[in-house]
C-alpha cells in the first residue's frame, strides 16, 4: 500500500513523499527545500531513500543536496537534463522505469516546460507524478519547448484511466479554473469545480492532487479540441 503526503513549501509549490509500508521506502518528488520535506518524514518515521526529479527548476531540485547529505538517498531525474542537475546519481527517460519497494513507475518524457520534463506514472496504483506539466484545470508555461509538445503531453495523459490521480507540484487551481471558465464558460462541470475550489481556497484548503477524469472535464488545454470547436462556433455566429 502506497502513502502519498503533501508538503507545501515556498509560496505555492508542493514536494510530495511517496512511501511503501511493505518495504518502509520513502521517495521525495521535486523537493523545492530540504528541512520542511527531512521534517514531514522524520515525524512519521520515515527515511528518503529516493529522490525523483521531473525538471531541473531550482524550485523542484534546491532541496536535493542537503537531503542527500542528511540521508545518503539516491537521486533519480532526466537524462536530457542532466547538466543542468549537478545532485543526480543515476538518469532516465522514455520508457525508463524506478521503483519503490514492489511497486514500479515508468518514466514519461513529456517536455514542453523544459525541454527535458519527465512524469512518472505508476500504473498499477494508478499514481502519476507530474511536476510542473500538467495542473488542476491548467498546463505548465513552454518555457523551452512548444504548444505541440505540451499538446502531445495532453493527449497522452488523457489515455490515462480516469481513476489515476495526477500529484502535480503547484497550488495554482484557482486562477487556472478563473481563466478557464472565461474560455469555456457553458461547461457546468468546470463551472462547479470553480465554485468548488474557491470555497476550497477561502477555508486555506489545497486543491490538489487531481485525477485525470476530472481534468478532462473541465481542463481546457486536455479539451483543447472541443474548445476549438467551440470557437469555431462563436467565430461562425459572430460573422453571421
């Protein structure tokens, strides 16, 4: 049985610890900082074992040395990004695969923020760590890649069964639906996730983790046909 805690750090981002209590592993995803992420495990009794790096952002890597020198944990991220990482121990990409305890993630390449950005997917327990590629009703900015790219990634997380839930490393939910919302403003189920996720907000509640069947509800950029669509149909009666 897989554990997933959320620690929120910084200004809105979030590391997460993966743990398995059938071998007592733990893994820290993207670890902005060390000492709230060493604090979150020590309090349960835990020990990193792992570090899993998605892009080299300092906001996903700056915690990745101190943790190392306080755990002796081995630190996994993308090949493509390699340089840019100087605390990585061993490197992956598509089709890669790591693991904790008896349970496996594959490695998705998925760049489009950086050029280099893995995800990965655990299937069996229908996990799907994202980093800073897809988030609640948004995507990450192309910092170095491109809408095609982002919109390939879109597609392959939406193959996905809708039951996986999708840990990305941001609080950015509100403004992501707000914007949204103005885009598709006749989808009711976006509507009430909006709703939803500002009451959420005003009581000081993250939003996140998602899933993959409700962001192809109500996330624009996975509905990015249907939303063409529609502004096709706007642009029609408006000319009419």
């Amino acid at each position: 049985m897989l554990e997933v805690v959320r620690i929120p750090v910084l200004n809105d981002n979030y590391v997460w610890l993966l743990h398995d209590a059938a071998s007592g592993e733990t893994v820290a995803i993207d670890p902005a900082v060390a000492e709230p992420v060493l604090e979150a495990a020590a309090s349960r009794g835990w020990t990193i074992g792992q570090i899993w790096n998605t892009h080299w952002h300092g906001d996903h890597v700056g915690g990745n040395a101190a943790i190392k020198a306080a755990t002796g944990c081995i630190i996994t991220g993308p090949a493509a990004e390699a340089e840019k990482i100087g605390t990585l121990d061993r490197t992956v990409g598509e089709g890669d695969s790591v693991r904790i305890g008896g349970h496996v993630a594959t490695v998705m390449a998925v760049p489009a923020h950086t050029a280099g950005h893995v995800a990965y997917h655990l299937a069996d327990d229908h996990i799907l760590f994202v980093g800073d590629t897809l988030f609640a009703m948004g995507c990450g900015r192309l910092f170095e890649g491109t809408a095609a790219q982002m919109f390939a990634n879109m597609a392959r997380f939406a193959a996905l069964p809708d039951d996986t839930t999708v840990y990305c490393a941001h609080e950015y939910t509100l403004s992501n639906g707000r914007f949204a919302l103005g885009v598709e403003p006749g989808n009711a189920a976006l509507a009430q996730r909006v709703e939803a996720v500002e009451a959420a907000r005003a009581r000081g509640e993250a939003t996140v983790p998602t899933s993959i069947g409700l962001e192809r509800a109500t996330n624009i950029f996975m509905r990015a046909d249907s939303v063409a669509q529609l502004a096709q149909r706007r642009a029609a009666k408006d000319a009419a």
